[in-house]
C-alpha cells in the first residue's frame, strides 16, 4: 500500500522553510524512507542498546507494512503518522505498543533532521502505566507444589519462576543468560544487561538445588533454556524463548488453580513487594533488583555490603520456601 503525496507539504516536514533549503536536505527529503531509515539504525548500532535498535526496527517494518516501500521522506506528513495510528488500531494493536511504534519513529525521524515534535504531535506517544501485580507466599507455595512431568518445559518453567524469586527478583532475560563463570564463591555474581549495573546474589540451599538438577557439562549456561552462545543468535532465540515461557507460566497457573495472572516479570514484582512488606531496608531492595539511581542514592548505595543483603533474603526465602 503506497501512499501518495504531493510535494507541497515538503517545506514543512522537513523542518526548512522557503528559500533555505540545502541540496543535501534536498537529497535526502527524495530518498526512501525504508533506506534512510536504516542507515540510521546502523549508524547508531554499536552506540544504543540492542533493545533500542530492535524497537526500532520493529516500528520499521510496521510503518512500511503500513506505507509500502516506495514511500519516500519528503511524503512523511503529520497527517501520515495520524493514519498510521488509526491503522494499527484497526488492526488491534494494543495502545501501549502502539505509542512504542510512533515514540522510535519519532526519534529516528528526529535524528534525520525532520520536525519529529509536530510530525507527531496529533497522536498518542505516551505509555500507560500497565499494572504489575506480585502474587503472596500462598500463590507461590501453590505454583512450587504444582503436579508437573519431570524433564517436561513446564517443569522448567515453574523451577525459573521459583528460581527468579529466590535470586531476588532476577529478570527472566538475565536468568537465561546466566553462565557458570557467574558462580563465585558460593553467590550469582552478574550486570544487568538492561542497566549494566553489578548484582550479587548468595546461592542459598533450595537455589543450589534447582541449579543442581539442570546441571549439564557440556553447556556453559547455569539453565537449559539457551543453546546458541554467539550473543547475536542468542538474542534471537531469547526472543523465541519469552512468549513460550510466559505460555508456560499461563499453563502453570491453570495447573495449580491460581487465579492471579503470572508473566515473567511477576517474579521480580513479587520478590520486590515481599521483601518491602517483610520490612526490608529500601536501599537493599533497590540494590538487589540492580536498578540505576539519583546520585545522592547511588553514593549511599555504595556503602552498602553484600552480607547484609544476603542474610536479608535468608529470611525472606526462609519465610516463603518452607
């Protein structure tokens, strides 16, 4: 589906006004979209995250099923976005995704020195703030006594999920990459690929355990749930990995008659929400999830030791995993 434009609006997207344009701006307004698109992408690679680079991406090859690849830079009007927006709706795309789409085309459309600001202004770009719900020492109790095959994904699921608590809240997406070089002395020492920054979790005996029984030589991951060991190929079947782990964890919770809605992230959520009810000092909570903070916090952080974090979710895991 292309979509045809008249010339007249070029001035305005693009930012110029009459009788300044440049032959270069010139140049680039006549080229495809698809093409100076992606030459940003991969100007930016080595500088962004990759989650940056693949939501981008991805709103790519939205917006070109959308416009077709002809659609050249100068066609892009407001008017465009706006039915872009209508387009994905109709289509079912959930707001929030939607607003995801239109926030990386804005930014790429930005850095190619169009007027993001009033190329998108009509639509919606922030996201709503979804709800994120933990699930009490019960729910949890219930999921760990779940009747499951042994050697089954389901059984794997549910020992991450009860695995991500443990480790205080540990993503799913750093638990799957977790490698044998992790293990020192006893603790999980590992950087967020989100945030980068260092969490060190002690490896109490119901962790030891769980770890124990996926053990494979011949693997260097601590968890069988990644084969591929190239960081490219191993970020596309994470992906892969997500939707069938969240399906499990949906399975498991019909298995165990839980009512409440568990996702991958629900550990983290859970772990973060019972260690604060339980009393635990704000500043191990937020170091223990390894979140990036103010500096006034950061410094206090700092000064901050493993050991008490470590006793502290002694008696968290002694509470729960009875």
């Amino acid at each position: 589906m292309h979509i045809g434009i008249t010339l007249r609006n070029v001035g305005t997207t693009l930012g110029l006004h009459r009788g300044k344009s440049t032959s270069k701006d010139n140049n680039k307004s006549h080229k495809r979209f698809a093409e100076v698109y992606l030459q940003e992408i991969e100007r930016r690679r080595r500088m962004v995250s990759s989650s940056t680079i693949e939501n981008e991406l991805t709103a790519y090859r939205s917006f070109l099923a959308f416009a077709g690849h002809g659609f050249l830079v100068c066609e892009l009007t407001s008017d465009h976005v706006l039915r872009y927006e209508r387009w994905l709706r109709d289509r079912g795309v959930s707001p929030n995704t939607s607003a995801c789409y239109m926030r990386s085309l804005r930014a790429v459309t930005n850095r190619l020195g169009l007027n993001g600001s009033a190329l998108f202004q009509e639509v919606r770009t922030a996201k709503d703030k979804t709800e994120k719900k933990a699930v009490n020492a019960k729910t949890i109790q219930k999921i760990m006594a779940a009747k499951v095959p042994d050697g089954s994904f389901l059984a794997l699921a549910r020992d991450a999920f009860l695995f991500s608590i443990m480790a205080m809240g540990i993503p799913f997406v750093d638990l799957v990459h977790l490698k044998k070089s992790n293990l020192r002395d006893g603790a999980i020492v590992y950087n967020r690929r989100k945030t980068g920054r260092r969490v060190a979790v002690k490896i109490e005996p119901c962790m030891q355990e769980i770890i124990n029984r996926y053990n494979d030589p011949t693997s260097p991951y601590l968890f069988p749930l990644l084969t591929e060991t190239e960081p490219a190929k191993a970020g596309t079947e994470y992906k892969r990995l997500i939707g069938r782990y969240n399906r499990a964890l949906k399975r498991l919770c019909i298995v165990s008659c839980v009512k409440t809605r568990v996702t991958s992230y629900t550990a983290r959520h859970t772990w973060a929400t019972l260690a604060y009810k339980m009393g635990m000092v704000l500043a191990y909570i937020s170091k223990a999830l390894g979140h990036a903070s103010p500096v006034t916090t950061q410094n206090y952080l700092k000064d901050i030791d493993d050991e008490g974090l470590f006793n502290a979710n002694k008696v968290l895991i002694g509470k729960i995993f009875k």
